[in-house]
C-alpha cells in the first residue's frame, strides 16, 4: 500500500490473533500497519509444530464461540477451510464421553491455520524482537534487536502483559500511573506442554482429547484423531500449579515425570512408544486475573493501546475480540 499524506499509520506488536485482528481491521479501513513478533512465524499460542512425521497444537487446543462477532469471524474461516468443528464434548478424566452440544472448533491443519490466513496480505515482520519504544511528538518509534526501525502515529501492543510492559517502559515514554496499575493487576499461571511423537496408539479416546482440569495434569490430546496429525502423538499440558512449580527444572526430569503422569492416565506405557519429544515452556499460558475491558487505552497522545486474552473474555474468543475492540476504539466505531 502507498502511505499518502493522510494516512494514518499503526504498529502492531504481537503477531497473535489479537494483534493480527486489530491489525486487519486497520489496514481494511486504509490504514498502514506493520505487524513485528519475535517469534519465527504468527499465532501466538495459536501454535503448531512438526515432530517427524506428526503434526502438534501444543499452546491453545481449540476454541468455542458465543458472542455473534466472533461467529461471524469463525464462519468465515469455516468457509475459507482454515476451521473445522472438532467435537462437542470430551472424555473425562476417566474416560468417559461427556457431550454436551456445545461446538468446539480446531484449525483446519492445526492451531497455527487460522493466524496465517489472517496475517495474509498484512504487514507482518517475524522473527523481530522489539527491545526499544520511544514516544515523540508526531507518535511512535519501534526499534528491533536486528537494527530495524519503525515509526508509526499508533502503536498498539498486543504482547503478553509483564512483556508489553516492559516495552512501554524501554525508552522514553513514560506510562500514566493509572494505566501501569491496571497493566500490573493483570496475572497468569504457566503451562509445561509435552509434545511426543509415538509409534503406535496413544490410547487416548475419541474424540482424542481428555480434559483433566486437575493436577498434574490439565490435558492429554492425541493429534492424529484430533485429525491434524499423519502420525500418532499426543500432546501433554501439565496443570498450573505442577507447571509453576517445575518450570524451571531439567528438561529430561520434566519429560519423564509428564510421560509417567500421561500413561497413568491412560492405562498404557507410552515411554515405550515415544519416537520423539519436544517441550514448549509457555509462562503466559493461563490468565488468572484479567482487566475488565476488552482492551486498555492507555494514552490518547500519543495512542497507545493494549489488547490480548487478558482483556475482556478469556482464551481464543477473548483475544479475537480484544483486537476487534481496539480497532473499533481507533477507527471511532461504536459497538
């Protein structure tokens, strides 16, 4: 897109499907964006991984729908072919099936779908890492570890919290007491996911995902009858206390400790059919005090607005329309 004299320019931090939503929203509207994440490629924990032969959705695991907007976004991706309906209900921490009509949806070839579809067309620069955010007097200026530079008129962060402060307080803006309060208020738990590929059947049952909601464990899915996955895998969320508490611990003790815990809960020995692991350490995983809004202005002059999953509605949903909301808020929209 050409910049021309009245155009208004924005960057976005945070390549997740918050920041890549505000981000569309903008650049529809004829504004110039840019997009930078630090991580190899868009989606946030809206993520998948290749081990061999298996694919893995290792951060978020699905997602529901229950406002209107977020259908409208949803049967959009249904119809593009980057969603699909999973399941309406999981096995238990027994085993048991426990349908409830409720629709959760997947990504089409994993979690990571839906991000890339929306991040076509967009401005979206990966693998930098912003380290510098300086405020002057025509609005923002983004420096990156690479020696990239950006200026924009808005700069909205869509980073986790304890992250996005830290960038606002990297140069030489100064964020207003009452916003870095609200910003401060905002917590989260961890998660350790495990992700390994087998040999042979997990043991997992149909629809291939069981939700513990317990500790140590959260969540066991098998990847292939998710319908993601060539190869049997399962992925492994240990529960929030267990994952704080063993954060830092060695890799191979976590492993072996999350493989055991696993093949207790399914009645088979999957150390014996594991081919590979990988672990993803993510310390934002769960929001456990979030800020009542869907997104926060912290400053009108310059712009500053933060959005993600810990504002507004929690998890997948909550994110898409924290993005939405601080478009909406920039482009003057009333909802």
């Amino acid at each position: 897109m050409s910049e021309g004299p009245d155009t208004r320019s924005c960057i976005v931090v945070g390549a997740g499907i918050s920041g890549l939503l505000a981000a569309s929203e903008l650049q529809r509207a004829g504004w110039d964006v840019t997009v930078l994440d630090e991580a190899s490629g868009v989606g946030g924990r809206m993520a998948t991984r290749r081990l061999g032969e298996g694919s893995f959705d290792h951060g978020a695991q699905f997602f529901t729908v229950r406002s209107e907007r977020f259908a409208n976004l949803v049967d959009d991706w249904l119809a593009a072919g980057v969603a699909a309906e999973w399941t309406r209900g999981f096995a238990d921490a027994q085993g048991r099936q426990n349908e409830d009509g409720h629709p959760r949806y997947r990504g089409a070839r994993g979690m990571a779908s839906i991000p890339e579809y929306i991040s076509r067309g967009l401005g979206v620069r990966t693998g930098e890492r912003v380290v510098r955010v300086d405020a002057h007097e025509s609005g923002w200026e983004v420096a990156c570890d690479s020696g990239l530079r950006v200026e924009g008129d808005v700069l909205v962060i869509a980073a986790p919290v304890p992250r996005a402060l830290d960038l606002a307080s990297s140069g030489s803006y100064t964020l207003p007491d009452e916003a870095r309060r609200r910003l401060e208020a905002i917590s989260y738990d961890p998660c350790l996911a495990l992700m390994a590929l087998l040999d042979g059947p997990s043991g997992v049952p149909e629809p291939g995902g069981i939700q513990i909601k317990d500790e140590p464990l959260d969540w066991v899915c098998d990847n292939q009858r998710k319908g993601i996955s060539e190869a049997p895998g399962v992925t492994i969320h240990a529960g929030p206390r267990w994952s704080r508490s063993h954060f830092e611990d060695d890799e191979a003790e976590i492993t072996r400790r999350l493989i055991s815990f696993a093949s207790d809960q399914l009645g088979t020995d999957l150390a014996s059919k594991v081919l590979t692991i990988s672990l993803a350490r993510w310390p934002y995983s769960w929001v456990t005090n979030s800020h009542p809004e869907p997104c926060l202005i912290a400053s009108e002059d310059p712009p500053l607005l933060f959005c993600g999953d810990a504002f507004g509605q929690p998890k997948v949903e909550g994110a898409a329309l924290s993005g939405l909301a601080a478009a909406d808020h920039l482009l003057g929209r009333d909802t």
